[in-house]
C-alpha cells in the first residue's frame, strides 16, 4: 500500500511540473498571449527568424522612430513602415512590452527570478523594452529621470545576466 501511494505521488509531482513548464511562457509578457479583437495579428508575434530579419530589426530600431503622447511606437521612415515585418514591430511595440514604470519593475523582477536562458521571442522583447526604457530616460527630466533609469539599469542587469547563463559552460547529462 505504501509503495503505491508513493507511486501515486510521484505520478502527481511529474504532472504539476509537466503542467506548470508548460504554462509558465506567459509569465514575462502576457500582452503576447492575449488575442485582440480588433487586431488580425497572430498571436505571439516574433520579429526574429532568420537573419535577415535580426538586420531589418536593427535597420528598424536606427530608423527615426516616433512615440506619441498616448504612448503608441511608429516608424517615421514610410518606406520601412509600409514593410510586412514593421506590421509586426508595430504590434510588439505597442501592444505587448511594457510601457510604464510598474510593469516595467515587474517584468525586471519576473527577469531576476526566472529560471534558466530566455526564450529568443522573451528576449526579443526585452531588448525592445531596454531600448525603450533608454528613450524614455533620455526625454525625462529630474525625479522621473531616475526612475527611468533605474528601471533600465534592472533591464539591462537581468539582460547580461542572461547572455552570461547562455554563453556558460553547458554541462551534459
């Protein structure tokens, strides 16, 4: 009787762990798995499958970009922004990284406490939200100049704590 209970419980832990990895990709940036009505995008969008398109992300992020009062990330060049992957840029920027303190001190913390190397859509978006942290530092002024701050300083520590997790020694089993 013993050994079937221990069996039982053993079967038990296997499935709460099985179900808690599986579910657990929502964690750093549920806004990705969310559908939106009014939207035809797919759901958890990623910028990054090849190589091609790491260049025109970055081709993108040196392109003038433009945030408005309400917040919402565009492109100013019409010519990248008329692309099928700055439709994309467009929806990540704006409807999944965090845009405001809080989340952002969230994000960071779920960042410090996450287990093992970030998947590449998980770290796609973080660099974004570092890389918007860094404009909305350099346009705040005073107190708000150091919140932002320290906000990017917790982006940018969970980031290179992550490259140096994923550029370790890998052991084998």
């Amino acid at each position: 009787m013993c050994w079937k209970t221990l069996l039982l419980l053993l079967l038990y832990y296997d499935a709460q762990a099985t179900v808690a990895h599986r579910w657990n990709r929502a964690v750093l940036f549920p806004a990705a798995h969310r559908p939106k009505r009014s939207s035809s995008v797919p759901l958890n969008p990623v910028l990054q499958t090849s190589l091609e398109e790491v260049e025109l992300l970055y081709e993108i992020l040196l392109a003038e970009l433009e945030i408005s009062s309400d917040l919402k990330i565009s492109i100013k060049d019409e010519e990248m922004a008329s692309l099928r992957k700055a439709s994309n840029f467009h929806v990540v920027c704006n409807d999944v990284i965090p845009k405001y303190i809080p989340d952002i001190r969230r994000l960071s913390a779920s960042l410090s406490s996450h287990p093992g190397i970030l998947k590449k859509e998980d770290f796609e978006r973080t660099v974004l939200t570092l890389a918007y942290t860094a404009y909305r530092t350099a346009l705040s002024q005073g107190y708000q100049k150091d919140i932002w701050a320290q906000a990017l300083t917790s982006l940018f520590q969970a980031l290179r704590h992550d490259l140096m997790r994923s550029s370790g020694p890998k052991v084998s089993p």
